[in-house]
C-alpha cells in the first residue's frame, strides 16, 4: 500500500510536466498554434486573392473601349449640323436620298415617314444611313494603359474609326431584350424569367421544407402506437425507421448533381404532368410549341426540388438549436403540440431559416444545367408574362454568350454577370435584413 505510485508499471496516466519541461512544452504549443494560424490566414488571403481576380476578370471584359466605324461620316449626312436642330422635313429628305427604294419601301410600310417622330427619324438614320458598326473593341486594362497604341493602330486600319469608352453595363442593357447584334443585346427577358424561377421555387420549397423539417423534428419522436401492445411496439418501431430512412436520403439528395434533377423534371413536370405545366388543362397558352411543357412553372418546380433538401436540412438545425426548455414551458402551460410549434418554436428558428433560405436562393439563381433540360430557350425576345410561357434565365444567357467566337458577345458575358451578381447579392441582402430583424425582435420579447 505504501508503494510508490510512480514506480508502479501498470500505472496509465502521465504526470505534468514542470519547470523547465513545462516552459518548452507550452511554448511548443504556441509556436504550433502561431503556425496553423499562419497558415489559416495565409488560406484566407489566398482566397481573398481569387475572388479579387475573378472579379477583376469580369470588370475588365464589361467596361473598356470600343471602336466605330460609320460607311458615311455623321457630319456629311447632317451638312455639319446638330441633328437635332434638323426639321422633320430634312430628315425626311435625308432618308429619301441615301436609302435604297426597297428599303425605303419597307421602312414606310411599317409607318410613314410623315408619322414618325423627330427622335425615330434620327434613329433611323443612325441604324440605316450611316449604320455604325463595332470594327474592334478593347479590355479595360487596354483602354486605360495602351490607348496611344491603340489609336495609332486604328489610324492605319480603319481610318474613320472613332474610339471611346463603353461600359456593357447600363439601364439599356437592363431593359432591352435578347438580339442578334451584341451592340443592341439586352437581358431584360433572361432577367424576368430569372425572377419568375426564383418566385415559383420559393413558393414551392420554402413551405414544402419547412413542412418537412418540422415533422422530422417534431413529429417522429412521437409514437402514436400503444407500446404496451406488441403490435403497437412494432408498428412504432417501423415508423421510426422509416423515418431514418427518410432523412439519410434527404442528406443523400443534397449531394446529387444537378443535372439529374434536370432529368428528373424532364420525366415528370415536362412529359408527365404536361397537361397541367403547359397550361392547357386551365385553358392558357395559344397551342402549337408553347404548349408542350417547357414553360417556367416545368423549371421552377424542378429548381424547387433541386434546393429542397438544402431548405431541409437548414431548418431542422434551425428548429432543433431552439432550446427544449422552451417547449416544456409551452406544454406546462396547456399549449397543445401544434400551439406549441406555431407560437414558439417556428419564432424562434426563423431567422436560421432564412440562413438556409439564403444558401437555397444562391444555388437556385446560378444553376444551368437543368433549366437546359428542361427546354430552357437559348435565344428568345418574348418575356415571360405567366408561369405557362416559354422562358430563358441569366445564366442560359450567359452560357450561350460564352459560347460565341465575337469579342461583343464575351464583353456582354461579362455585363450579364454582374447583373446576376447584383440580383444574387440583392436578394441576399433582402433575405439578411429579415432574418436580423427577426432575431432582434425576438431578443426584443
């Protein structure tokens, strides 16, 4: 008994280290702690780096110079005048001489010279007459730090060019829809049908995950079936496990590439459910091909259940962080379950949900392979008025854009991104302002 317990061979456990072991000992771990957090933050800036770049990379392509050249200087048309100060008869005369008869046929067919206005003669003259047109266009690094050389290289190329700088992003671009000229291309129509998507899949999936997320949490511990009765136990016993089975697949479904989906909503929402998605079995559309099921409420569907297991599995975290106390105190209070739920915990989780909401939002605006399958058009200027009509998003767009050998169309790639970025992070913002002002009225209580 008396033994020392220290000599004792069987003994487990080690002894503190002291003095001079103690000091080289802590002072190991703070280099190793000093090093991991070096380490971490040179990750950190790394990735801070990448981010600048990809960014830089695409305000470098949407801002920059471009370089026009007109068949006849916009001088020798207007006599070296404003036109402006030009009367409509003059710029009727200046059409009626430098058009070609079958044009000029055309153009007063679709409305008389005399009915148009002084702003649509001016426009017609630009796009018909003198018809600039885009001869070389440049990066914003190129117009920033090599105008001289760009200017002296277009002097001898294209002689009446006249360069200045243009910004791919404006209220035009904006407004304007898809064209086959990138000078005139817009992303008005990818933009609706974006917010139609983004409408329908909210729609859809925030309740239906919600829904969801509560029964797993709140539901499936309960067990309906007397456990007394054998029959009872085992009754219970499957609807437990049918439950697990339930949320192992809602983790499995969060990691399927989205293309499955993509084929998923094809089978379903546009071949099998045709009838309803297409509009045809409440009277909509006009037949023909905008009857076939490629419609925006066929793509929202699909995105909805895309980013179902996100909105999922963010709210049972969110629902299952409200503290257990909270609920006792509802149920010693008389409150019934639902009471309970509806009064106290969906309050309190609300602002998690909305995290999760966030990150479904974010997933659900940059997706392109499903809407592909699902008939997602590639070039449309018909904008999206229902949730029956045919339909292309951003990054459809920006897809297709990409996809083209003319510098134009990579330049207005670029705008595009950053309108989706801005709506992205819009949106976002939206999302962000709520969920703060939930939980600062919740602290409030």
């Amino acid at each position: 008994m008396s033994a020392d317990i220290s000599q004792d061979p069987h003994r487990t456990t080690g002894t503190m280290p002291e003095g001079e072991a103690l000091i080289r000992n802590v002072s190991a771990r703070q280099q190793v702690g000093r090093i991991w957090q070096a380490v971490l933050f040179g990750c950190t800036i790394l990735g801070i780096l990448i981010l600048l770049l990809l960014l830089w990379n695409v305000v470098n392509d949407a801002f920059g110079g471009i370089a026009t050249q007109s068949e006849i200087a916009a001088a020798e048309i207007y006599s070296d005048r404003e036109p402006e100060s030009l009367s409509q008869a003059e710029l009727i005369t200046i059409l009626e001489e430098n058009l070609r008869s079958r044009v000029l046929r055309n153009v007063t067919r679709e409305q008389p010279l005399e009915e148009r206005s002084t702003e649509n003669l001016i426009e017609l003259i630009e796009t018909e007459v003198i018809r600039s047109e885009v001869v070389a266009i440049y990066t914003l690094s190129e117009y920033l730090f090599n105008r001289d050389g760009i200017e002296a290289a277009l002097v001898e190329e294209f002689p009446r060019a006249e360069l200045e700088f243009r910004s791919w992003v404006s209220t035009d671009f904006v407004a304007t829809p898809m064209s086959s000229r990138p000078v005139d291309a817009g992303v008005r129509t990818a933009l609706l049908g974006s917010l139609w998507l983004l409408l329908i899949t909210i729609l859809i999936a925030f309740p239906l995950g919600i829904g969801a997320a509560l029964y797993l949490e709140e539901y499936t511990s309960i067990k309906p079936f007397d456990e007394r009765n054998p029959v009872g136990r085992r009754a219970n016993a499957i609807i437990a496990r049918l439950s697990g089975i339930i949320q192992t697949n809602i983790y499995n479904l969060s990691g399927v590439p989205s293309i499955i989906y993509g084929m998923l909503g094809l089978a379903i929402f546009v071949r099998a459910l045709e009838a309803f998605t297409s509009g045809s079995v409440f009277g909509a559309g006009s037949g023909g091909d905008t009857l076939n099921g490629r419609t925006v409420l066929s793509a929202g569907m699909t995105m909805a259940l895309l980013v179902l297991p996100i909105v999922i599995i963010s709210s049972q975290e969110a629902i299952r962080a409200v503290p257990s106390s909270i609920r006792q105190a509802s149920f010693g209070l008389g409150a019934t379950r639902w009471q309970t739920i509806w009064t106290v915990v969906l309050p309190n989780a609300l602002p998690g949900i909305l995290t999760g909401t966030i990150l479904a939002i974010s997933r659900a605006i940059g997706e392109t392979a499903p809407l592909i399958v699902v008939g997602a058009s590639t070039f449309i200027v018909t904008d999206p008025e229902g949730p029956f009509a045919k339909f292309t998003a951003l990054p459809i767009q920006i897809y297709n854009w990409t996809a083209r050998p003319q510098d134009e169309f990579r330049a207005i790639a670029a705008a595009a991104i950053i309108v989706l970025m801005t709506l992205l992070l819009s949106l976002n913002a939206v999302a962000i302002i709520l969920r703060n002002y939930l939980r600062s009225k919740r602290v409030a209580s």
